[in-house]
C-alpha cells in the first residue's frame, strides 16, 4: 500500500495547490473586462476626496444626531454585527483542527454473572468495576485539507468584516437620502399651507369683484375649487412627512412615533468630491472585496474538496484501566498506540461530485464578483451624470418660477383693473404652484444624486469614527 500511494504524492500536491492558486494566478483576466475602465471628465482636477463621514458636509445638526444613533442602534447593522461573530466563531471551530483532541472516558459499572455451584445451587457472581481511559487523537494534514478548510474560513470571517462596512455605508446613504426627502416633505408642506393662504386671500378679491359686478359666478367657484386643492394637496404632504419620519426612527432602531425633527431647509451641496481612478475605487469599495474574498474562500473550499479525495492519515493515543478497586485505578494500565490510514475506495462518485459542486461555485463567485466591480463603477458615473444634468433641472426650474411669479403679479395688477380676464389669473395660479412643488422635488433629488455620489465612492468608515457613533 504504501508503494502504491508514494508515487501519487506529488500528483496530489499539484492537484491541492493547484486549486489554491488558481484564482490568484487567473486575477489580470477576471479584472480585464474593467481594466481600462474610465469616468467622465465631471469632476474638477482640483476636487478632493470626500471625506469617510461625508454626511457632515450637509452641515444638518440633526443629520449628524441621527447617524450616530444608525450606526450604534440599527437592527439591521446589528444582525451583520452577528453573523460576524458567527463567521469567527466558525474559524475558531476550523482551526480547532490544527491541534490534537482529548478525550477522557470513566464509568462505573456492576456486572452480575448467573450459574449453578458444583452441588447444584444456582449461584449470582456479582462485581463493581472502575474504568476510565484517556483517547487521543490527531489528523496529520497531509494533503492541506484541514488547512485550506481553516483558511476558507478566515476568508468568510474577512467577507463579513466587508459586509459590516458596507452595511454602514448602505444604512448611511439610506439616512442621508430619507433624511434630504423628509426635509423637502416639509418644505412641501411650508409651501402648501403658504399657498393655500394667497389662494383664500385671492378669493376674497375674486368674491368683492363678484359682488361689484366684475365678476361671474363661476369665477369664484373656480377660486373655492383651487382652495379645496390647496387643503387636500397639503393633508396628503402631511402624511408624507409623518410617513417619512416614521421611516427615519426605524432606520435608528427605533419604533415609529419616537422622534421628532425641527423644521430645516435643503442643504447646499459642497464641489464634487474626487473620483480617483476606477482601480482604486475596486480597491476602496467594501462591497467589491467582499466579492473577491467570497472568491478567495471558495477557491480554498476547491482545494479542500480535492484533498478530501485523497487518504486521511491520523494518530491515535489511548491509556485506560478497569479495576474493581477505584484506588487502584491506573497501577496497571494498558496503553495503545496506533496510526490509522482511511482512503476512499467507492462512493459512488461524492467526492468528485462535491468538487465540481465547489468549482462551480467558484465559477459563480467570479462572476458575482466582476458584477460587483462593473457596477461599482457605473454607480460613480451615473450618480456624475444624474447630478450635473439635475443642476441644470433646478437651475432651469428656478429661472421659470422667476419668470411664473413675475407673471402672475402682472396678471394680478391687470385683473384688480379690469384688463385681464380671470381665467389667465387660474392657469398661472396653478402652473405657479406646480412650478413650486417641482423646483422643491427637483433640490431633493440633486441632494439624494450626491448622497447616492458619496456612496458611491465611499469606502470603509474608519475605527475612531465608528468608535464615535457607537
């Protein structure tokens, strides 16, 4: 036997570091189809990078409160932090093997032993007995099984120590965004009850004009109609916001109805940060190397699986005793010594079935992995986009208002002289009043860009800031 497995040692040590290799060796043409990858030329070359607490730059009090309380106190952030600690718990389990097992065994037992005497009597031999025995035993990692077993393990514990960070990053972004949107809610409803104030202090106008004949009828049932629109466009804002700012005290692990905001306006956004190269920002992106190290863990659960088809060689130490005297116990003692070799002969093909389970895996962890950098990638340059041609939006947005407002202050002269007709005064109310709510609508979305920008390109939050929230 052992003629026969020697000149298959080598073989198998190929096969098992083979596997180990396979990935690192294959990194240039898993990383080619996002080699050359650029972004577009948005950013000034002076920009800098966006620092790991970015939120800060909104400069909102209650913004900082609430992610201090997210990242210390959300469930979300909390059930991560757990299956980290399982993920260690499971490396400790895996290494674990690298160290012999002991085993101690002690009993005490009565043994009772019918018969007949020589007269012819039945007879009841009984004895107590003492045994204890002290096993054991330990796997001699022949062909790296156990090892890359534990390293495939190591690897998990480092893909959830990414998850963690980008969770916090998700749940900051998600804070940020509902954040920015309960604050343009509230502008909503600042607005709508601002207007449904001029729309009463119009019908008045409309109603004394009725009464001295410069009106009709319908004019003032058009005016009382866009009123009723005011009351129910800001009954539906209100609930957007209370609805919004339900959301904001789940995010901080709290029940709905637990916290309350002041009253803010829309930040003004600080210069695009610095997207760096795309190569860096792979490197940076907590996601993208959770893929990779997935990658990694797999490529050594492949090297396991191989190993695993090959003989198990382990040593087994034994010293144990029996005596009816428990004082006695180990002055006569029987020792035994022996060295086990355990190879697979037939299992019906599961062993090499559960490699090329683990290599398509492996497979499927590649192609993860490069879906991650690819839209890692394209989440800078769409967030670039979205907020430049979003500050064109607001900037169009604003100079109709200006015009819309102009507008209807004309109008308004005109109609209090009899010049302009009430159905002109109508239309520009509302297409004021719509102009308003979009310019809001428009402000939220530039803010949500950014915050979208920023995490993006945000990599893990460092230590002492973590250490600060929590």
């Amino acid at each position: 036997m052992k003629h026969h497995l020697k000149p298959l040692l080598p073989l198998a040590l190929a096969l098992s570091l083979g596997a180990c290799a396979t990935v690192e060796s294959r990194k240039p043409e898993i990383d080619n189809r996002f080699e050359n990858a650029t972004f577009k030329p948005l950013v000034s070359p002076d920009a800098v990078q966006a620092p790991a607490d970015w939120w800060k730059g909104f400069a909102s009090e209650q913004l900082n409160t609430l992610m201090q309380q997210a990242q210390a106190d959300n469930l979300s952030l909390e059930a991560t932090e757990a299956r980290l600690r399982a993920a260690q718990a499971s490396l400790d389990g895996a290494q674990a093997s690298f160290f012999p097992s002991l085993t101690l065994n002690a009993g005490r037992q009565e043994n009772t032993v019918k018969g007949t005497s020589i007269q012819g009597q039945a007879t009841n031999n009984r004895g107590l007995f003492t045994s204890a025995s002290f096993v054991a035993s330990y796997e001699i990692d022949l062909w790296s099984r156990v090892r890359n077993s534990a390293k495939a393990s190591e690897l998990q514990l480092q893909a959830t120590r990414y998850e963690l960070d980008a969770a916090r990053i998700s749940i900051a972004g998600q804070l940020a965004s509902t954040w920015a949107q309960w604050v343009a809610a509230d502008q909503t409803v600042r607005l709508f009850e601002t207007e449904l104030g001029s729309f009463q202090t119009n019908l008045k106008l409309v109603e004394l004009r009725f009464r001295q004949g410069g009106a009709v009828a319908s004019d003032v049932f058009q005016q009382r109609q866009l009123v009723e629109s005011a009351q129910g466009n800001l009954a539906q804002a209100l609930s957007n916001r209370d609805v919004l700012l339900n959301s904001l005290a789940l995010l901080v692990g709290q029940p709905p109805n637990k916290i309350s905001l002041n009253r803010e306006s829309l930040p003004a956004l600080p210069p695009l940060p610095a997207t760096g190269f795309p190569a860096e920002l792979l490197n940076r992106r907590p996601d993208v190397q959770q893929a990779w190290s997935q990658v990694l863990a797999t490529d050594r659960s492949v090297a396991a699986a191989i190993a695993n088809r090959f003989p198990q060689l382990s040593l087994r130490a034994s010293f144990s005793d029996q005596t009816p005297n428990s004082d006695s116990l180990f002055d006569n003692w029987v020792r035994n010594l022996s060295v086990n070799l355990v190879a697979p002969l037939f299992d019906g093909g599961a062993r090499s079935a559960e490699v090329e389970r683990q290599r398509a895996l492996l497979d499927q962890a590649v192609a993860q992995y490069q879906d991650a950098a690819i839209n890692a990638l394209a989440d800078v340059d769409n967030a670039l986009i979205q907020e430049t041609r979003q500050r064109e939006a607001v900037d169009s947005f604003q100079r109709q208002l200006e015009l819309a407002e102009l507008s209807l202050k004309r109008l308004f002269a005109g109609y209090r002289n009899g010049t302009v007709d009430y159905l002109a005064i109508l239309d520009a109310q509302q297409s004021t009043s719509q102009l308003r709510r979009n310019l809001v609508n428009a402000q939220q979305q530039l803010v949500g860009f950014r915050i979208a920008l920023y995490r993006a390109l945000s990599g893990s939050i460092p230590q002492s800031t973590a250490a600060e929230q929590s």
